[in-house]
C-alpha cells in the first residue's frame, strides 16, 4: 500500500499510513487523495464541525467494504487532540468525541480511515443547547430530484417570511440540506418541536411534493419527508463538505440559492470540489452572524398542538 508518508497541517505533522489504498473503487481516488480533497476545503471543514462533538463513519478498507460508525476518539489520539464528554442518559454511559478545533485533527481522521464527519448540532460550550437547526430534504424510494429542487425553494420562500438566513447543501446523497444558525438558548426537543412546525407548513404548500408522515410505511414513496427528526439528541447528518461513503466518491456541497435548479449532486465529487472552492471559498462561512430565533415556530408548535397535532416519537420513523 506504498510507504507511509507525513502530512504537515498547519503546525502539527500527521503520519498517513497506507496511502496508496483505494477507497473510491468507481473513481480510484486513495486516502492520500482524500487527506488531499480536506486540505484543499480546510477552513470550510473545519468551520463545519468546529467544538461539535462529532461522530465519524470509517472505512478501514475502503468504501466497498464494512464501515465503522465511531462515537469515542481511540486510545492512542495524538495529545493535541481536542475532545468534548457527551452523556447517552438512555444507555447511562458517555464518551470522549472528537471535538475539531484545527485542520490537524480532520487529517488525523482521514488518518484513521475516516472518511465521513457527522457533526452534533450543538457545541462543546453547552451540549445541550442546539446552535444550529437542520432542514432535512429526503426524497422518498419514488421521488425524483426535481421535487427536491422544488420544495428546496419552499422552504427557501418560508424561511424569507420568518426572517430566517437558510444555507442550503447537497446531501451527497439523493436530497437536500438547509441549515439555519439558532440561538442556542433550548434543548433538543423544543428544536425537533421547531423543526416539525416547520416541516408542516412546507407540507401545507404543497402537499402533493410533501409528508409528514412519521411511519415510513405509511408514506407515500413518491413524495418527500421533511425529516424534522434530524434534530433529535444524538443525530446526525453528514457536514458541509464531508465527503461521503459512495463509491463515486460524492460530497455534501454547500450550494448558493440560485444554484437550487441546477445542481446536480453527482458533479460534487473530491475531483471537483477543490476547484469549486477554490473559486468560491466556503458558501456557508457567514452562518455565524446570522441568527435566528426559534420562537415564531415554537409558537407555530402550539398552535397546532391546540389544533390537535401530535408530537411523534424520537425514534422508529
């Protein structure tokens, strides 16, 4: 697999072993071209995933064969490695996750045959405290890309109306991602309380493209879930500029609004997207200063929960 080699990543070097493996069978890209890839978006990365506890899908053999969904930094971590404590209350443990703070610690990710980051939607600062609502877009088995696109701009067109700044990415998937920078000022269930009120107005706009329909079973395939449940404790989407387990080696791009009708997320691959950054720099990095306040969707909440709606479980969607 060629001899190990050292990448040097601001102050700190970090060993890549193995670097002639392949991890894109379809492409042939290696995991030296995958350290390449998060070079070349480093501070669009690490701004992603920076002080979140992340969760990291690894792929020791490639993106062909098992993958690892990693919560705890191993033992062994280099020193510098920051971590942040994130309790699991359910099961009664914790765990020690990479917490990102420098563009050295992604690299050693990739190091460890990480090739997908999957980020909380909270910070170090307080873990419980959401800074950071996520629009989930997903396509059923039956929807094409096209209603994506569509109920993209919905969302777009309520997001305008509340005053609400959305940042709008592929999935590297199927779908689409908007997210919108929070106070972090509630917790996780008046977020996914928020995010459903939302997801409800989309799908009264149009309710020929849209479900709420919490039971998968019960969904029409051929429409799109707003899948609120995204901003549950715990769960998580892959980040702005992750590349993803796919064999064409796809990425969660970071789109412009007028890009919506155009985009096609197939052509956002780690062969492309340096170049597009390069011309464009981070797409999402003025998410900070544009904060917004939940409360006109919380209220949302409860006018429909005075109407009857109900709130569905947190898991078994």
């Amino acid at each position: 697999m060629g001899d190990a080699v050292m990448i040097e990543v601001g102050d700190r070097d970090v060993r890549i072993s193995n670097p002639d493996r392949v991890y894109f069978p379809e492409r042939g890209e290696t995991k030296l071209d995958l350290v390449n890839y998060y070079l070349s978006v480093g501070d669009g990365i690490v701004n992603a995933l920076r002080e979140r506890p992340c969760m990291l899908h690894r792929f020791p053999k490639g993106v062909a064969e098992k993958k690892v969904h990693q919560k705890r930094v191993p033992a062994g971590a280099p020193p510098w490695l920051e971590t942040v404590r994130v309790e699991f209350p359910r099961y009664n443990r914790h765990a020690y996750e990479l917490c990102v703070t420098e563009l050295a610690s992604v690299i050693w990710a990739v190091q460890m045959s990480t090739v997908e980051f999957h980020p909380w939607n909270s910070r170090r600062a307080d873990t419980e405290k959401p800074d950071e609502w996520r629009i989930d877009l997903d396509p059923g088995p039956e929807c094409d890309f096209v209603t994506v696109r569509r109920v993209a701009h919905v969302a777009h067109e309520i997001l305008d109306e509340l005053g609400a700044v959305g940042w709008p990415k592929t999935s590297g998937g199927s779908g689409m991602h908007v997210y919108v920078r929070i106070a972090p000022e509630h917790g996780f269930a008046d977020v996914r309380r928020a995010a459903l009120a939302f997801a409800r107005e989309v799908e009264r706009r149009v309710p020929e493209d849209v479900t709420t329909t919490w039971w998968r079973k019960d969904r029409d395939p051929a429409k799109l879930f707003v899948d609120y449940n995204q901003n549950t404790r715990d769960h998580t989407i892959a980040a702005a500029y992750s590349v993803r387990g796919v064999p064409d080696a796809r990425v969660s791009a970071p789109i412009r609004w007028d890009e919506v009708d155009d985009v096609e997320p197939a052509d956002m691959t780690i062969s492309t997207m340096p170049g597009r950054y390069a011309d464009l720099g981070d797409l999402h990095a003025g998410m900070d200063e544009a904060v917004f306040s939940i409360a006109p969707l919380l209220a949302w909440a409860e006018r429909d929960e005075a109407e009857g709606a109900e709130t569905p479980p947190e898991e078994g969607g």
